[in-house]
C-alpha cells in the first residue's frame, strides 16, 4: 500500500507516533520497502 500511494518511497520524512510494538513495526516496514532510515522520526509513548 506504501509503494502504491508514495512515488518516491526515500524522499519524504515520516513521522511514526504512537505504542512502541507499532512504531517499531512501522519503523520496519518502511525500511523494508526502501525509505532513508535517516528521514524516520519516531516517537513511542505507553498507554493509560
């Protein structure tokens, strides 16, 4: 879905916030299918 919806998978910035399991996940994915590991900004936070 990524590649479909994003040309240009290592230009943008992405931002991931929200459970760590799903950051890191996420973190993951974009890697896998090619994003600059220096344009993800993460940041993980616990629940109530």
């Amino acid at each position: 879905m990524i590649k479909r919806h994003v040309p240009d998978i290592k230009a943008p910035k992405y931002y991931l916030a929200g459970p760590e399991g799903m950051v890191t996940a996420m973190r993951a994915l974009l890697v896998e299918v090619g994003a600059n590991e220096d344009n993800i900004r993460t940041e993980e936070f616990e629940g109530y």
